[in-house]
C-alpha cells in the first residue's frame, strides 16, 4: 500500500533527497529554494550532513568536495545564486564527481523575488551538465533519486531546475522507499583528474565531450520526455517542464487534435522531435522564460533540411516574460489552430485601486537606521542598497542603487572613484556581509574609497525565511556554533572607523553617523537590532504606543516614516497606532510634541 502525504513542492524535493540517499547537503538560502534546506535541518532523525553555507560559491564546492568521496551530494540555491556558484560549476563539469551530485537551481519566473528571472536552462547547455526540469511536484520528488543514478553513471553533476510554481505548489505525494545508498567516503588521489591545471583541463575537455551522445541516449528514453503521436493532425506542441502541464491542459479545454512532446530532460530528446517532425508540419514550442527548446528545434529541422514551421517565443506567439499559465497557453494554442480560445474578454477595472507597495514590517529596525541614515547624509547623498528587507528603504529615500549580493559597497565605491562629490553611504545586511560583502569592504579599504558603510544587522537572515547566519552562533540545524563578531571582522578587513549601534536609540545612532560622514576614509556603522519576527518568535516582546491626541498637531512627522502601524485620520486630522505596533518607539523618538507614549498597562 503506497504513503501519501500532502506537501509543499520543496518538502517534497527534500523527501526526494532522503529517498535518493543524499548524504551531503549545503546550500544558500534564496527564494524559492530556501525550504528544500530548512526541511532536511529540521529532521530530527538524520543520517545526513546539512548546512547553510556563506554563499551559493562555498555550497557548490562543499558538495563538489563530498562528491569527489564517492558520497551523494546536493547543493541548493535560486537561479541568480547560480551566477555566484558559475565559476566552480563550470570547471566541475570537467572534474566531474564519483558520488552522484545534484545541483538544485530554482528559478524565478515572474520575479516574485527576485531581481531577474533568467533561465538556468542555458547552465546547462554552457557547463554541458545534464538538466532535468520537473512539471509537477511529484515529479520533482521522483526526479531527484533518478539524478543522483545518472549522475553516477556518467560521473557528472546534474542540474535540477524547479521554478517558484513547483517549489511553492502543494500537492499530494506518494512517497517511495528510503535508499539506503551507504558507501564510504573515500578520496582518492588523482591528479589528472581533480588538479585542473591547464594540461589536465584539456584532457578532460574532449571527455566531457565523449560522453554527451550517452547523455542524450539516456534521457532520450527516461521517463521524463514524453511522445504522443495524432495521426489526424499536422499540427504538434512541444511544451517543457511545468509548462507542459499548462499545455496539455489547454489543448483539452479547447478540444483540437495535435501529436505532443512533453520535455522534463536536457539535452533535448532529439529522436522524439524527429518523429514529432515525420507527422507534422507546424510544431508551437511552449517552454517558460527563454527559447531555449524553441532554438534546438530550429537546429534539428535545419539539419534534416525540413520546412516544418517552428512557432513560439520568437514570433512572439508565447510570451518571453514572466509565467505562463493555462491561458497563455489555450491563446497561443488557439492562435496556431486559427480558432477562437473562447477566453473570456477582461474589462479594465473603473475604480481606483489604492497602491499597495511592500512595505518594512511594523517595528522594523530598519526603518529606524535609514531615519537617522537620511537625517545625517540629507536627501541629495547617494544611498547604494543592497539584497534584503532593507531593499524596501526604497520607498524613504535611502536606497538609490540595488545590483546584486553584495554590490553595494564595490558600486559605493566606484561612485566614489568616478568623482561623485556628494556624499555616499550604503547600507548591506549582516547575511549579504557575510555573503559578498566581505570581499567590498576590503577593496573599499585598500583602494581608499571615502565611503560609509552601514551594516544593517538584525540577527538574521530574515528576507528568505529567517535562516541563521554566521554571526548568530547556530548552524542550520540550531546546534551552537562559534559567533562571528561583525566588529572585529570588519576591524580585521581593515576598516579603522566601526561603531557598533543600537538602531532603536536614534539620537546615539544619529550622532555615529556624523562621525563616520567626517571620518576621511572608509567608515562602517553596525547598526544591530534583532528582525522583529524573529524578536516575537523568541518570545521578545516590547510595549506598543499610542498617540495622545490632545498633544497631536498632525505634523505627519510620524506618518512620514513609513511604518504600517502608524495611520492619519483625514477627518480629525491626527495620526493614530493600529494594533500592529510593536513598541519599537521610534515614532516617539522623532515626534517634536510628546505625543506619542508607551500604553501604560
């Protein structure tokens, strides 16, 4: 009798892992990856090692170590994470690994949250690492045990690449056994093949080219490509990972007849096209985010010298941008058909919706160190931001720049170097610092950046999921680790001006700021203050406030901080506390009339 159990598309991933025998799993937290790490670190019974690395680079080399034992490994990130980790990766496709490694790649379409949503399909056509890209929930769980086996059997890393509607998608799974793939970890030692000097890279080259054909031939025949011929239609669809799901759910709402490929597998299964390519004459390729299959379709008909008609992304039959869904699909296919999609026509909407942009959460600490931030730099200094919560400081001003992890102090100091004679002060999280930060700091340093760098610590890694971090002193699995002291390291990085704060006292976090503004150098600020979801989770609790309307001016002083808790009332024109306050006091700290108190109980 089969188990089944109801699960989230990354718990689901996480049970593939145990049931394929995954036995080293180290990863970066990113959404929408970040569960797949904190469901297998919170298992109470594990015979597994887990971490949370620094970074999406270190988790790819932690695995890529533990693959070279023999063992099965598993490094996770989201799709940008993958630009960190590309330097290792593409230089493991020549190394290769004798335990099966599994490189899991969540990609974004729609950037939910994220600041591209680019396709980690080319990864693997560049690094010529196989990719399996699952449809359904289920199928993610399935696919992992059967990656950990191919990747054995050709001695190479797959990728796998979920997007946020499979990782975030519930469904109802059949769990499958627990392999019990137990070998011992032993390294041995062979130069030519783990020592990519330049006379070894050449050699493995011409392998990693050997061996694509029994890449191909392999999947070619997995479970994961799917061919179904119609004799009584000239018409096919092609349709990759979850997009196939779409797809196929579109041509039986609209009723029509076509021959169908479903492709979960990469490199493209190139004989199944070619009999797709024997019945028809007119092939739409449905895939989300680049064409990636569309181009390969393309080649192959080039090569057979068909006139078969390739339609999709390119022509602009399928968006390019964003998910699909099942009526972009029903649209595109109803298109090829030349009939009517029978979708219904959306009216604009006459009323004024009011705007509902993210916001910092109520009590936020955040909010209060970009206050005295912006108090002390003035409004015309430049503001680079970094990856995070404190992204949102967009939206008061102090945020004018956001490139990537860790970007903000390297673009700090590029302004600064071009000449920009206003003054510069960035701000990065404690995670992101720990993440690529580090690294900025130390360039700012050396090369004599006059900058200021605000690190925002507030004990978490908190825009992901509130994952620990380096300078908490726990490791994923809550075990008490040695905690990084952000002082000293930045001390240690060179960094000669830090000042170690208490966002929520604005006066004292004011005047450190003045200091680093006259500091002629590169000076850090710490501003520290735990995330206030994770404060209340500990069980940390603060006494909210209130407003007495009789001292109220309705200046908006208040009001103009942004916080979700704090509201105007039109009519009687003064600003009022809603039940989300979460006693941080900073509304108190910046009103000039003593009008806003702690709620006496």
């Amino acid at each position: 009798m089969s188990t089944r159990e109801y699960m989230l598309g990354n718990v689901a991933i996480a049970r593939g892992i145990v049931e394929g025998g995954g036995r080293v799993i180290s990863g970066y937290p990113g959404t929408p990856s970040s569960e797949i790490v904190d469901t297998l670190s919170k298992m109470k019974e594990r015979d597994f090692y887990v971490e949370w690395s620094v970074n999406e680079k270190v988790a790819m080399e932690v695995a890529a170590g533990a693959g070279m034992t023999g063992v099965r490994s598993v490094v996770t990130m989201k799709h940008v994470g993958l630009n960190v980790a590309a330097d290792p990766l593409m230089t493991l496709s020549y190394m290769g690994v004798k335990g099966g490694m599994v490189v899991i790649v969540a990609d974004d379409p729609g950037c939910h949250s994220s600041q591209n949503e680019q396709d980690s399909r080319i990864y693997s056509e560049f690094s010529l690492m196989p990719c399996l890209d699952p449809s359904t929930p289920q199928e993610a769980k399935d696919m992992i045990p059967y990656a950990f086996e191919l990747s054995e059997k050709f001695e190479l890393p797959v990728i796998f690449r979920p997007t946020t509607r499979i990782s975030h998608g519930k469904a109802d799974i059949e769990l499958g056994e627990i392999t019990d793939h137990r070998v011992e970890a032993k390294f041995e030692k062979d130069p030519s093949r783990w020592v990519m000097v330049p006379s070894n890279a050449v050699v493995r080259h011409p392998h990693l080219l050997s061996i694509q054909d029994g890449i191909q031939e392999e999947l070619e025949i997995s479970p994961w490509n799917e061919l179904t011929i119609n004799e009584a239609s000239r018409i096919g669809v092609i349709a990759a990972g979850i997009a196939s799901v779409y797809a196929k759910e579109a041509i039986d709402n609209l009723g029509v007849s076509a021959s169908y490929l479903k492709i979960g597998a990469y490199p493209v299964p190139e004989g199944l096209i070619k009999r797709m390519y024997e019945q028809v004459d007119t092939v739409l390729v449905i895939e989300e985010l680049e064409p990636i299959v569309e181009d390969r379709c393309k080649i192959i008909a080039k090569d057979m010298e068909s006139s078969i008609k390739i339609i999709g992304k390119t022509d602009g039959t399928v968006p390019r941008v964003g998910e699909l869904n099942v009526d972009h699909c029903v649209k595109a296919i109803a298109d090829v058909f030349k009939i009517e999609s029978g979708l219904p026509v959306i009216k604009e909407i006459e009323m004024e919706l009011p705007l509902r942009p993210p916001a910092m959460c109520a009590g936020c600490s955040h909010r209060a160190t970009y206050y005295a931030m912006k108090k002390v730099f003035g409004k015309n200094a430049v503001f680079p931001g970094d990856i995070g919560c404190y992204t949102l400081g967009i939206q008061n001003g102090t945020v004018d720049t956001t490139l990537c992890m860790g970007g903000s102090i390297t673009v700090a100091s590029g302004i600064y170097h071009s000449g920009e004679k206003q003054p510069i002060c960035c701000s990065i999280g404690d995670s992101t610092f720990f993440h690529t930060g580090m690294n900025g700091l130390l360039n700012a340093v050396y090369n004599k950046a006059n900058i200021t760098v605000a690190i925002l610590d507030n004990r978490i890694t908190a825009m992901t999921g509130h994952q620990p971090n380096p300078g908490m002193g726990l490791t994923s699995t809550g075990e008490t680790t040695k905690e990084i002291d952000l002082e000293q390291l930045c001390r240690g990085l060179g960094a000669e001006f830090v000042e170690v704060v208490d966002s929520f006292d604005v006066n004292a976090t004011v005047e450190a700021f003045k200091r680093a503004k006259d500091y002629e150098g590169t000076s850090v600020i710490i501003s520290k203050q735990p995330c206030i979801i994770y404060a209340r989770r500990t069980g940390i609790r603060l006494t909210p406030f209130k407003v007495d309307h009789d001292k109220c001016v309705g200046c908006r002083m208040c009001v103009n901080l942004g916080c979700p808790a704090i509201e105007f009332d039109k009519e009687n024109k003064k600003s009022t506390i809603n039940a989300t306050c979460t006693g941080c006091g900073l509304c108190a700290e910046v009103c000039k009339f003593d009008a806003i108190k702690e709620i006496q109980k």
